[in-house]
C-alpha cells in the first residue's frame, strides 16, 4: 500500500491500478502516469474524482483481464 499527499488531498491506494496491462502496447499503467493522474484530479469533487479514475482504468485496461484488487482511497485534510 503507499500513500501520496498532493496539497490538501491525500490518496491510499494499492499497487493493482498501477500494475494493471493494458493500453495500445499492453504494459503496466505504471506509477509515475498514475501520480499525475491523481495530480490532475485532486481538486475536483470526490464523486469526480471516482468516476475519472473507473474510466481511465476501463479505458486502460481494455478487453484484458482485470489482474490484481484495485483499491484507491482518497480524503481531503
């Protein structure tokens, strides 16, 4: 599990989004493009912020198997 503090946010999450396949090349999703989604999204609403990362995650992993739990667990401090 690691935690990520971006300004008043901060986010739980474990290594299944980032380890998932998929895209044109079917690689990991990977930390850093994961970092900067989560950048990307910090001040919108939570409810937003779900829905943005279920479809990035959908959109990324395809038609290919879902391989590990995917748990992102965000607060505002």
């Amino acid at each position: 599990m690691k935690l990520i503090f971006i300004r008043a946010a901060c986010f739980i999450f474990t290594d299944g989004y980032v380890d998932q396949f998929g895209g044109k090349n079917k690689r990991k999703f990977r930390i850093a493009p994961f970092k900067g989604l989560l950048f990307a999204i910090h001040n919108k609403a939570m409810d937003e912020q779900k829905k943005i990362l279920e479809t990035k995650f959908n959109s990324w992993k395809g038609s290919l198997e879902q391989i590990d739990d995917v748990l992102v667990f965000g607060f505002r401090i």
